[in-house]
C-alpha cells in the first residue's frame, strides 16, 4: 500500500497544491470526488472568506480535502485553525513558516499534517516537530518561491533519505513520466498546481488556461529577486512590466503592492494579463490538453506504470 494513499484515505498518491487566494471549492472537490486530495489555500482571505470557501468544498465533495495554510501571510492564523476544527478538517497543509507552534494543536483534533518544505534543514525540523507528511518543493515551482534554488531533481532524494515519513515531490511534474521519476527518486507520491490550472473544472478564466496550452518551455520567468520575495510566473505583459521595473531599482514596498493577491486574482480569474499575473510552473510547455481532474489522474497512473516497465527492459 502507498502510505500517502493510506495516510490521506486517497485512490491516487496526487494532491493538489494550495494556490492561495484563486482557490475554488470547484477544482478541489473534482479532484477529491476523483481520488486524489483536493486543497483549498487561504492565502490573505478573511476569516469569513475562508468559512464560506470551507462550506462551498464540503457541498461539493463527501471525500477528504486539505487546506493549505500560510502560515506568515495568512490573515488570522489561530481563528482559520478554530475553523477547520469547527468544519471537521481532515488535512492541513502548512507553508511559509515555522509550523511547530502549531502541529501538536492541529494533531489533538485528528488532522492529518503536511508541512512543505525547500531545504533539508526544514524538512527534518517539521518531521520532528510531528509533520506527518513533507511536501519537497523544488524551483521549478509556481508561485511564491524558496530562495534556495534547489531543483526538484536534487531536492527529492535528499530529503528522501534525511526524513523516514513520506515525501510528496512537487515543482515540474505534469504527467505520468513525472510522477514515475518522482517515485524513483524517493517520494511517494506528487503535489501539482500548474497542471491543475488546466483541467476541465477549474474555474479560472480562458486566458489563464490557453497561456499553459501554448506554453514553449521558456514562457516563465522568475520576479522578485531584487526584493528578496521570488514569484515564478508566465511571461506575461505585466509580468514583463515587473521585470523592468526591479532592473531600474524598485522598492521592496513597491513591488510588494504590485504583487498582492488581488494582481493575482485579476489575472487568473479576471483574465486581464496587462494588469495581473498569473503563477505558472516550469512544466507549463509540457501541458497540451484540458482533460478533466480524474481523466488527468488515471492518464497519469497508467503512463507511470508504463515508464516504469520501459524502465525495466531499458536497464535489462
């Protein structure tokens, strides 16, 4: 048995990563109702925002979901904790902070942990602190970024054999090849965002999802390195405009206004690429079709266990 399915009570060893504010109960519950775990990430939302996010999933879905809480950005940490006791919870995902505070408190109550991680360092911190789960996020990621600039390839193994709970990989996988290589690298099983983005039931605007259908392998670029806040995302007018402006010197306060959710939501949901941006991962120029969340998991098991057998006449 993979111990993600069996940790997470999941068909598929694939989950969803967080996406912040742009979460939908639409997406996480196709892709909880299809056999992997759906999240839902509270980014900056309100704790009212956030309620409503929580009711929306649990009416769509009777399977387990995660959510995915920022830990230095999220807006009021402990009241978002009381709601995901009060609704019943079964997975939280913690990122972008220390999360040992709060890992014995989220246990109490039955909540499985993930913690994502980018370094060694953190993910024996979180295995220690009681993280039932690590997710090992490697550069080629979408969106806010470690500034360690660890590949997935390299990333995977070493926190694989630093850590004995499991390793879910995330950061440039898009398909079965991917998830096969994860595995072969010592996880056990694949977070994806980018992919997501591309799925019959993600409600995101039509020009978020034609960017990922014709994206060349190139088309991302990395913002926010002048100012210490790394952000991958699609090549994009706006995108371009954000580049210009950390060459010419910009302030981190500047750029930091110009890089909240709400440019991010005017993006992918709003479509409006001129005044918004949209996250994308490295894998972006892999993505050709639109299935739907469960043809996407079942292609990707199926064309797993094949590499796998290529693998094995190829070494034989």
């Amino acid at each position: 048995m993979n111990r993600v399915c069996e940790k997470l009570n999941i068909r598929f060893p694939i989950i969803q990563g967080g996406m912040g504010n742009v979460s939908n109960a639409e997406l996480a519950s196709a892709i909880s109702n299809a056999g992997g775990l759906g999240t839902i990430g509270v980014g900056t939302m309100s704790t009212e925002e956030v309620e409503k996010l929580l009711i929306s999933t649990k009416g769509m879905t009777d399977s387990v979901f995660a959510v995915n809480v920022p830990l230095t950005v999220a807006s009021d940490v402990r009241a978002i904790f009381k709601l995901l006791i009060q609704y019943g919870v079964k997975v939280v995902s913690l990122s972008a902070g220390n999360p040992a505070p709060y890992i014995p408190k989220l246990k109490e109550h039955g909540m499985t942990v993930i913690c994502v991680v980018a370094s060694v360092y953190h993910a024996k911190k979180a295995e220690d602190a009681g993280a039932d789960l690590i997710v090992a996020e490697g550069y080629e990621a979408a969106g806010l970024n470690s500034p360690y600039e660890t590949t997935t390839m390299t990333l995977i193994p070493q926190i694989a054999s630093a850590v004995k709970v499991p390793v879910i990989a995330a950061g440039g996988i898009a398909d079965g090849r991917g998830l096969a290589a994860a595995f072969a690298l010592g996880a056990e099983g694949v977070q994806m965002g980018t992919r997501f983005i591309a799925v019959k039931e993600a409600p995101f605007h039509d020009a978020y999802k034609s960017s990922l259908l014709n994206a060349k392998d190139t088309d991302t670029v990395i913002v926010g390195r002048s100012t210490g806040k790394i952000r991958r995302v699609y090549r994009t007018p706006y995108a371009e405009r954000l580049l210009k402006l950390e060459a010419g010197g910009v302030s981190p306060e500047d750029f930091h206004a110009m890089t909240t959710e709400e440019q991010h939501i005017l993006g992918a949901v709003k479509g409006d690429l001129d005044k918004g941006f949209i996250n994308s991962g490295q894998i972006a120029g892999l993505i050709q079709n639109l299935p739907s969340a469960q043809e996407l998991m079942e292609s990707m098991m199926k064309e797993a266990n094949e590499t796998v057998l290529l693998l094995n006449n190829r070494l034989t």
